[in-house]
C-alpha cells in the first residue's frame, strides 16, 4: 500500500472508530456516516480527502476494514470501534470449535490472572486462523496466539459476533476458555 493510502487508512480508523467528533461528524448506531459529508468535513479540518482516495483504500485494505453501504451513499469500520456513538448489531453466529487471539508476551501474565477483555474496544477479537491472530500480535510486540475454546464458550451461553470483514468478536473470554501452550 503507498504512503498516501496508509495515512489515509489511518486516519479513517481513527475517526471511523474513536473520535468522529474531532471533524464534527456523528456516526449512526450502526456506524454509518454519508460519504459526502465525511468529505467535506475531512476537507475543513486539513485532510485532502476524495471519493476516488476513499475507494482506492476500502479497495486494498488487507483486513476489509471499512464497507461502503449497497447504495454506494455510507460508509462506516467494520469493526474495531470504541466510539460510544456506535453499537453495531453484529450478526450473532455460532463459532467454530477454536477460534484464535494474538497478542504479545508482555500481556500473558494479566491475561492468565483476567481472562481477555476488550480494554478501549467495544469486544474482544479473534481469527478463525492462526496467520492471521499472528500478525495482530506482532503490532503490540513479541507475538503470542492463544487458541480460545470458542464453541465450548458458546455452548455455555456467551455470544459470538461476526463482522462484516470476518473477524470474529465476543465480549470478554474467562481464561478457563484460554490454551495457553
Ligand atoms: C490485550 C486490529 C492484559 C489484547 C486487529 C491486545 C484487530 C490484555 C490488547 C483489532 C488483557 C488490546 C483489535 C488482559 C486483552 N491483560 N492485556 N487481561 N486482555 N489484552 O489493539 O485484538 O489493524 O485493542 O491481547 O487486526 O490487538 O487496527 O486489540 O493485545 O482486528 O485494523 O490488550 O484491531 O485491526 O489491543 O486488535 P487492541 P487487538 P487494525
């Protein structure tokens, strides 16, 4: 991805997901804003962004991180929010025997004690995938994937959410779900 679209992506998440009021716009319950206005608003606050920038980076993220609404008018972050304007209501799921979380070294020990919980985020999140939990670790450090015993979890009442771009989100885990080896 150029340089040009990583900061764009950036600053996407960052007002997508935890503070749209910074350009003075208000995402939905769902965590759609109109396209036009976003535009604008981005513009008056020094961010050169344009309809063709904004589809170049839903295009070639990596992750799918944002969708734009089937009238081509909205877009919002598929997930990753801690913004209290938005509470997206997933698709509830029934999640497959394991599902994975990467993190790094440093947390284990917390993790051991608390279980994992969503911190600044609005869930906890996990890949259907070892690769990919890998590469979420790494951004916080020495990476570490612990497999967590999603369907059992599930079986004993927790909800499992799936996001539009295939992440997996639970609200928090008890480390009794947890694998740690
Ligand atoms: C850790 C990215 C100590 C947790 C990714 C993680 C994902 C604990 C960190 C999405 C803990 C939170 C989210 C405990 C959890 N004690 N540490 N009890 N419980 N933690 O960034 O999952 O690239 O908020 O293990 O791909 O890393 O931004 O969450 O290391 O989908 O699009 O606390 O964001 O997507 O870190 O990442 P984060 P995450 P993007």
């Amino acid at each position: 991805m150029n340089k040009q679209l990583n900061k764009t992506s950036k600053f996407l998440s960052y007002i997508l997901r935890h503070q749209p009021e910074t350009i003075g716009i208000t995402l939905d319950t769902d965590g759609w804003v109109n396209i036009d206005n976003l535009i604008m608003q981005a513009n008056q606050h020094a961010e050169p962004l344009t309809r063709e920038l904004l589809e170049r980076v839903v295009k070639t993220s990596d992750k799918k991180r944002f969708t734009i609404s089937d009238d081509g008018l909205k877009i919002r972050a598929a997930q990753g929010h801690s913004t209290q304007q938005v509470k997206i209501s997933h698709v509830e799921q029934t999640p497959p025997e394991f599902l994975y979380h990467g993190t790094a070294t440093r947390f284990i020990n917390s993790i051991k004690k608390q279980g994992l919980v969503s911190g600044n985020r609005h869930y906890v999140h996990l890949s259907d995938n070892v690769k990919t939990a890998n590469k979420v670790g790494e951004r916080h450090g020495k990476p570490v994937v612990l497999k967590v015993k999603a369907l059992q979890m599930y079986q004993q009442g927790f909800k499992f959410y799936f996001a539009d771009n295939g992440v997996w989100l639970t609200n928090a885990i008890p480390n009794t779900f947890l694998i740690f080896d």
